[in-house]
C-alpha cells in the first residue's frame, strides 16, 4: 500500500481509509470490540439497496466488502471520538483528505453540508456510524462515475460529460434542467469539479426524496425546511 496521497499511482478505494489513518492523530482509545460488530453488521446484499438512497453501492467482491467496511469503522470512530457522532467539520476533513488527488483544495464546506444532510435522518447536524455508512457507498459511487466520464483525466467535467452521468445514473433531467445546474455550478473554463458535481447529486437525490414523501401533501413550512437543510 501506497503511503502518500501525493504519489501518482491510483489508490484503491479501501486503501484510502488506510492512508487517511497513518494521517490522522487520535487521542480516543479505539474499542476493537465494537469495531469487530460493526464491521460485520449490515452485510447482506439488501442493506446496499435501502429505499432512503437511490444510486446502487460500489460493486465489491465479497472478501474486500468486509474489510472496507472493517476499516470505515475503525475511520470513524477515529474521528468521531468519545461521542461517537461526527459533525460538518469532522466530515470535511475527512473528505478533504479522502479525495485529495481529486481536488485542488479543501472539501468545500457547502458540498459538505449538503453530503451530511442527504445522510442525517433526524437533522441533528451529526452522523451515526450507520448514517456515515451508508453515505460512504453513495460517495464511491458517484466518485466512480466521476472519473469515468473524465476522459481527459483532468478532474473535471463538462455539460455533455454531465449529461452522461445522469444517465448513467438513470437521473431524469430535461435540457432547461440541465442548463439551469449547469450555469448554476459550473467554474469560468465552464467545468465542473468533483466537489461541486457531489453537491449536484446530494441536492438532486433530496429534490428526489421530497417528491416521493410528500407528493402533494406539503405545507409551506415542509417545503421551506427541506430546502434550506439539504
């Protein structure tokens, strides 16, 4: 395994936590106990196709699954520390160091809070380990397609690379959609990074999610919290 983000060849999406661990600096005593329970709960192929998340899990053998998600435990409660909860901040700089060979700087904290929201059931502004679990498989996903409609690798992407990763993503989105997200995001070379292509999906999954829970049945008030959290 490869011990520096810096380094130029690709590193695997289960090494990253293993990178992000010989970075980190923890004061908490690691319960070795509860890492072992939670790296085993929740494996079942029906856990990855829960109704709450629309894009499917990262493709992972069976073997490598349980030591992703051994070590996504061992992540965080690294950094959740004694509360066993992390905020917006923790979750920034986790993500910040996870992607660093994907962003020029740090994780912005707008994509960070919209990721957070998507994921935090009771908005309390905090993860559980099971919130943060799942929301790390929807991550890898989109990073995944990310970097496949990248084609000159040069970590963004453009309207038409867009276009391809809402389909991919079996995203419905019309033209006048497609427009308004892409002048809404898009930089002054008139492309899209992977912080912002998150935040695009984080929102876009919460617009999803509102349609399907309340349909007609909104009052102003429903409306007005869900769009100013997500």
């Amino acid at each position: 395994m490869e011990s520096s983000m810096s380094q130029k060849t690709k590193i695997k999406e289960d090494d990253f936590i293993a990178v992000y661990l010989l970075k980190t600096n923890s004061d908490y005593e690691y319960d070795n106990d509860k890492a072992n329970f939670f790296a085993t709960s929740h494996l079942s192929s029906n856990y990855f196709s829960e109704e709450s998340f629309d894009s499917s899990a990262v493709k992972l053998n069976r073997e490598r699954e349980g030591c992703f998600i051994e070590k996504l435990g061992i992540l965080f409660y690294k950094t959740a520390g004694s509360d066993e909860l992390i905020d917006t901040f923790e979750l920034q700089n986790i993500l910040t160091i996870m992607f660093k060979e994907k962003i020029a700087e740090n994780f912005s904290l707008e994509t960070t809070r919209s990721i957070l929201a998507l994921a935090d059931s009771n908005q309390d502004g905090l993860l559980n380990y099971y919130e943060f679990k799942r929301l790390w498989f929807n991550i890898m996903e989109w990073k995944k397609c990310f970097e496949e409609s990248d084609i000159n690798q040069d970590k963004m992407i453009d309207k038409e690379e867009l276009k391809k990763v809402f389909d991919e993503l079996k995203i419905p989105v019309k033209n006048s959609t497609l427009n308004a997200i892409y002048f809404r995001y898009s930089n002054k070379q008139n492309l899209i990074s992977l912080d912002d292509f998150i935040q695009i999906l984080c929102k876009l999954t919460s617009v999803s999610r509102w349609t399907h829970e309340f349909k007609e049945n909104i009052t102003l008030d429903a409306f007005m919290k869900a769009l100013l959290y997500c």
